[in-house]
C-alpha cells in the first residue's frame, strides 16, 4: 500500500524517456582552429517545458507533490520560459497553476500559450514584483495548497535537475558552455563536473547586464574540484536586448546548422563561443560541448 503511494509521488517527469542528443556542427572558423563544437540538445526534450527548465521542474515538482500540493504558484516576465514551462507541466501532471507577471498587463504569443495551458495570469507592478514571497502570501496565505516556485525555477532543487544534463556524456570535452541567466543551470553543471572528476571547464555566458553577484553566487557555493569561469562580456546591452549582428549571427548559425537559438539566452552563447574562438581563446583540439536548453519560442517575436 504504501509502496504504491510512493511510487505515485515519483511517477513523473523522471520516468519520461528524454531526447537530449549531442550533435556536431561545422564551421569553417573551427577547422581553422583545429578545434569542434557539439550541442547538447536540451532543446528537444519537450517543445513547451524545455531544456533546463524541465530539469529543474523534475525536483521541484517531486517535491510539490510530497508535499501534497496541489496548486504551483510562480514568477515571470511577459516572455518567461520558465511561466510556459510551469503551465505545460502543471497540464500534464496536473497541477493548477498560478503566474504572476512581471509589469503591465498585455498579451503576446507566450502568455497566451500559458493561458492555454490553463494558467492563471495575475499582472503586478514592477515595484511589487520585487517582493515574490510577499505576493504569494497576499494571495495564498490561506491556501494549503499552494506551492512557491522561484523566478525560473531557481534554487537547490533546480540546480539539483540541471546536474542531470551532463549525466551520462563522455569525459572528453576539454569545455561545456551554457548561458546564465538566474545561475542556477551552471552551478547544476559545477556540481555535476566537480563530483564526477569531469576534465572540461565549466563556462557560462551572462546574459545580462551587472552580473558581478553571479560570480560571488558561485563562488559562495564553494565548489572545490570543479573548473568554472564566468564571462561577462557578452550580454549585448542587457537582458533581453539585441543587437543587429546578434539577429545576424542567429541568422547565420540557423541558415548554416538547422538548429535555432533564441536572442535572449542561447544566441548570446553561441555567439560568444564563435567570439573567443576567433580570439583563439581555444587551444588546438579542444572539443566544446553547448548547452542549448531551449527557448526557441521567444524567436518568434523576432522572425516575423
Ligand atoms: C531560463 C533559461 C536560461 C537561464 O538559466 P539559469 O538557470 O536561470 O541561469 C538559459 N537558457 C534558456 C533557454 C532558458 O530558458
């Protein structure tokens, strides 16, 4: 009996079969260099919960449900990969859910996908929005099925997902390269790279503007095997923003590979990527694994 009941707790996200393979892709400037880029294609595991954002839900939601939660509440901005992923996932593992949105109230593509998915949006004012704990005791003090999810699934039981991304990958990249946003992705990988003697370095490409308080975050987490480095020269303006070369170089990378990248995470690392490689920042023979964890979706406000 109560075996069942645990086996109920447990029977989700971890029992799906996941697709997340390693494929090359040529360029010209990495024969040059004598060195190879492969991506891992996170992107591929679900076209809605996608990437690092279905391994940090893995956790998370595990623990919802030990918790006999009934009911995830959470946190984004108007085009937020990790609200959609909430509310697809929530559909699927049944779930009610709550975003609240960061700003004034409108309506694009993202939103309403989490509106279809069964979402229910609340809009708060920027100032408000500062204090999530605040506004999920506003609305659900009262409400014992309630669960807090963090801003992009951040936190110990997301990163605990994201260590799953380089499990079971062959130790023969000498780099693994992911973007950072909330930070909570590379620290997954840090720790994976750091119990597992892993001999690639760990780099991430801030994707936003001030980032000093991600290195502190990580350095903090002391990690002490484990070789990681931060760039933060590579944010192009800011989160969010753009640059024309950036859409060129999406372009480019589309029109050459197959693989779309979105303009607000993974283009900026792919990008970078090209950018330290053209400054032989890669030894001869290096071989480069790129996290793509997905968030295509937001291109769509962009190819239009
Ligand atoms: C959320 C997201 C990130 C950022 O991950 P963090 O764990 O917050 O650093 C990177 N890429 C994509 C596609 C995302 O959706």
């Amino acid at each position: 009996m109560e075996k069942g009941v645990i086996c109920l707790i447990i029977n989700y996200m971890f029992n799906e079969n996941l697709y997340a393979p390693i494929e090359k892709v040529n360029f010209e400037l990495f024969e040059q260099k004598q060195i190879e880029l492969f991506i891992k294609r996170e992107d591929l595991i679900h076209p809605f919960i996608a990437g690092n954002k279905w391994r940090k839900l893995t956790y998370i939601l595990q623990d919802a449900s030990s918790k006999n939660k009934k009911h995830l509440v959470t946190f984004g901005g108007a085009y937020s990969n990790h609200l959609l992923a909430v509310a697809c996932a929530g559909a699927k593992y049944h779930f009610t859910t709550t975003g609240f949105v960061r700003g004034e109230e409108l309506s694009n593509h993202m939103l309403g996908l989490c509106r279809w998915f069964g979402m229910n949006l609340i809009f708060v004012d920027r100032e408000s929005y500062r204090n999530k704990s605040e506004i999920f005791d506003t609305y659900f003090s009262n409400n014992n099925n309630a669960y807090f999810i963090e801003e992009g699934g951040a936190g110990e039981l997301g990163a605990k997902g994201c260590r799953e991304i380089l499990k079971d990958i062959e130790n023969e990249y000498s780099h693994v390269f992911c973007s950072v946003g909330t930070g909570c992705t590379i620290e997954g990988l840090i720790g994976y790279a750091n119990e597992h003697k892993l001999k690639a370095r760990i780099e991430g490409i801030v994707v936003l503007k001030g980032g000093d308080f991600l290195q502190k975050q990580i350095e903090e987490k002391n990690f002490n095997q484990a070789n990681w480095r931060i760039h933060q020269g590579f944010h192009e303006g800011g989160y969010a923003k753009t640059s024309p070369e950036l859409l060129a170089f999406i372009q480019h990378f589309a029109s050459q590979t197959g693989i779309l990248i979105d303009q607000v995470y993974e283009g900026k690392m792919m990008k970078a990527i090209f950018s330290l490689a053209e400054e032989n920042y890669f030894k001869k023979g290096s071989k480069i694994l790129a996290i793509h964890c997905g968030g295509t979706l937001g291109m769509l406000s962009v190819v239009k």
